[in-house]
C-alpha cells in the first residue's frame, strides 16, 4: 500500500517546510476520493490569535494550496484533523502527538456531536422559512436547511462532509442506513438536483461570482466548477455550487436576501412555488426528526 506522504508533492512539501509554524496536510487530499480539481489544504498552527494570518490560496508548482491559519486548542479541530498529514512539527512534536491522539472513538463522538449540530441548525433555517413572507427568501432557507441536513447526516454516518464529493459520500450512507438515505433523498429534492443542467449552473456561477466578488478563494471556486463542468459530472456540480452559494449568503445580514432577491434567485436556481415549497419543508422537517431520533 502507497503511504500517503509519498503522495503528497515535492514540491508542496518543500515548501510546508519554509513555513515558520507546525503545518499538516488535511482535507480530502489525505483520503482516496480527492479530484484533480482539488486544493491541498495546509492547517498552519499559530501560538494565538495575535499571530493569526487571514487564509490564502497560492500556487505551489501550478497545484492550488489553500493556506488555513489555526489557533486554540489543537483538540477544538479535531474533525479537521483526523488523518492529517503532519509536513512540518515543532520541538514539542505538538501535531505528531495530536495525530496520535486522535482516536476512532473521538472522532466519532465529535463527528455525531457536529451532525446534530447540523441537523438542529437546519429546523433553524426551517423556522427562518415560515417566518418570511418573501417566496424567494423562504425558497433560500429551504434550500441552505436541506443542505445542513445532508451535513448532519453525513457526519452522523461517519465521515466529515466535503463539498465537492457529497454525492459520493452520500451514496456511502446509501449503502448503510436505508432510513437516513430515505431523507438525503427528500433533501436532495429540496435542493433541486433534478435540474442540474449546464444553464442552470452558468447562471447559478454569475451570480455565485457577483457573491463571492472579494473572496479570496474566488478562483478556486472557479476552477472547481470548470473541472466538474469539464467531466460532465453535472449534479455534483449544482450541488457544489449551491452549496458554496448558501454558505455565502448566510453570511449576509437578512436585508440582503430580499434586497438583491434576483441575485440569490440565480445563485441557488430557486423556485417561488410556494405551495411545493410548503410540502417539501414538510417532508424536511421529518426527516431531520427521525435524524435526531426524536
């Protein structure tokens, strides 16, 4: 079996070594399902929140490398962690002993605990639904509410939910519990992933670059939109762009969404149908009850 450090690029690992700070390889580059789209994460540990650098993205030898600053408690990231790659340590082998120290049982007491979080912050965006009067706002918080229920019953089955690969991982939980992907069925509907269409995501990507206008991981967005696009593999494609767009919007103070209606319209290819939006958030709402087990 290859070891993963043999992987990971010269290149990428030279430069890991000219950083100041204990720096590990983390993401979906240290497990099997990665693209060639995707970025090499690199968590940078800082002593405190002082030394705490804003995340970039850079090229290393024309591969994307997103630079992720951490500060605290290395055990207040242990999801982020798990399978890390440790490229540089300090004298204290601080990231080697936290590696080690990251168990099975730890991390999926911490990965239930994250997707309960998920699953109660999408009855959250639910409630954000009913409480508005305007269709395209309630359409929005429908659609942001299934995907953190396809969050929080990603980590409830074990693995750290990744953007790019969720179908993938959500025909995982398939293959496991037929209740659980009885509701990432009734999610996924809510989120339209019947209309992905290359249309639909073009428009979906204007206004997702109108959102994302001062970001720094802008261009990596792109690229991963373009790479998706490229292999025709349309669905992950909607669902990765939709998913990045309500990441962004919930961001936003709540003027926004009814002021630039049009926009998040577009971002996240809704419908104002509000009678099907009323059974779905329904059918939402039970299934993330039965993912709380209530």
């Amino acid at each position: 079996m290859t070891c993963l450090s043999e992987l990971i690029p010269t290149a990428i690992k030279a430069f890991a070594n000219e950083i100041m700070h204990p720096v590990a390889l983390i993401g979906c580059r240290t497990s099997p399902i990665s693209l060639d789209c995707c970025e090499y994460d690199l968590a940078i540990f800082e002593l405190s929140q002082e030394d705490k650098q804003a995340n970039q993205v850079v090229r290393v030898n024309r591969q994307p490398v997103e630079l992720i600053h951490f500060t605290g408690s290395i055990k207040d990231h242990v999801i982020d962690l798990a399978n890390m790659a440790v490229l540089k340590d300090n004298a204290k082998l601080t990231l080697s002993s936290a590696a080690k120290d990251i168990i099975v049982e730890k991390y999926t007491k911490t990965l239930v605990s994250s997707g309960k979080k998920s699953l109660i912050g999408s009855l959250f965006c639910q409630q954000k639904m009913r409480g508005t009067k305007h269709p395209i706002v309630a359409a929005m918080w429908l659609k942001i509410a299934a995907y953190e229920f396809i969050d929080g019953m990603i980590a409830l089955s074990g693995n750290r939910p990744m953007p790019v690969h969720i179908l993938e991982q959500v025909r995982q939980i398939d293959q496991i519990d037929a209740r659980r992907a009885e509701g990432v069925e009734v999610a996924l509907e809510c989120i339209g992933a019947e209309r992905a269409t290359r249309p639909a995501i073009s428009r979906s990507m204007e206004a997702i670059k109108e959102l994302k206008l001062n970001d720094y991981d802008k261009d990596l967005f792109l690229s991963k939109i373009t790479h998706l696009l490229e292999r025709r593999m349309l669905v992950d494609c909607y669902y990765y762009a939709g998913r990045v767009a309500s990441i962004n919007l919930v961001t936003r103070i709540e003027s926004f969404h009814s002021q630039y209606s049009k926009l998040v319209q577009l971002a996240l290819d809704l419908s104002s149908d509000s009678q099907s939006l009323e059974k779905m958030q329904k059918r939402l709402f039970r299934a993330v009850k039965i993912g709380l087990g209530r």
